[in-house]
C-alpha cells in the first residue's frame, strides 16, 4: 500500500538502503582524498617561433634573470601560471621532460 508521499514499504527501504550506501561511498572516498598535496610553481616563457627561443634560452643559459625575462615577453602574467598540485602537472600538463624538470632549471 502506498502512503502520502508516494512509497510503498518496499521502495521506502530500497531508496533508504541506496542513500546509506551513496553516503557511505561518498565518506570512503572523502576520507581517501588527501588533506594537503604537494604543489609546484608554474612558469613559463611563451615564444611563437624557434629563433626568439634559442635567443631566450641563450640568454638564460648564460645567466640572465629568469623573470626579468619573462616581463620582457610577457607584461601582464610576467610567466607566471600560478601553483598546480604537483600530481596534476605531472600527468595532466607535460610531458615526462617537464615533470622532471628540477626547481630552476630550464625545459623545453
């Protein structure tokens, strides 16, 4: 028999057993997530042809200020991409080069 809000006994317990298990996932998989991740800072100089980034990297090998550059070639952001989770960079974003690319050192 159904009642006012238009259950029957038997779908009453069957959504209620879905909602304990939906809530029991959604704990597990909370719980699994990490509460801090490792987080990388991302910077580039974005060049549109081959010569301007044998220039800059030239440039930067003999030991030209990265941001300095960076402000030259691109005002606004001045290379700068922000700070990404280093997981996220890592499989996400580059290719195996850059996710081994060390802190300060240059990839192309």
């Amino acid at each position: 028999m159904e009642s006012n809000h238009g259950y029957t006994d038997a779908s009453f317990r069957a959504d209620l057993k879905r909602s304990i298990d939906a809530a029991w996932m959604r704990d597990k998989i909370i719980k699994a997530v990490p509460a801090t991740a490792d987080q990388v800072h991302v910077q580039q100089i974005l060049l549109y042809n081959a010569n301007d980034a044998q220039s800059v990297l030239q440039k930067l090998k003999g030991g030209a200020d990265f941001n300095t550059l960076a402000a030259q070639y691109d005002p606004d952001a001045r290379g700068d991409l922000g700070w990404f989770p280093k997981a996220i960079c890592s499989i996400q974003m580059w290719s195996k080069r850059h996710s081994a690319c060390k802190s300060g050192r240059l990839a192309m």
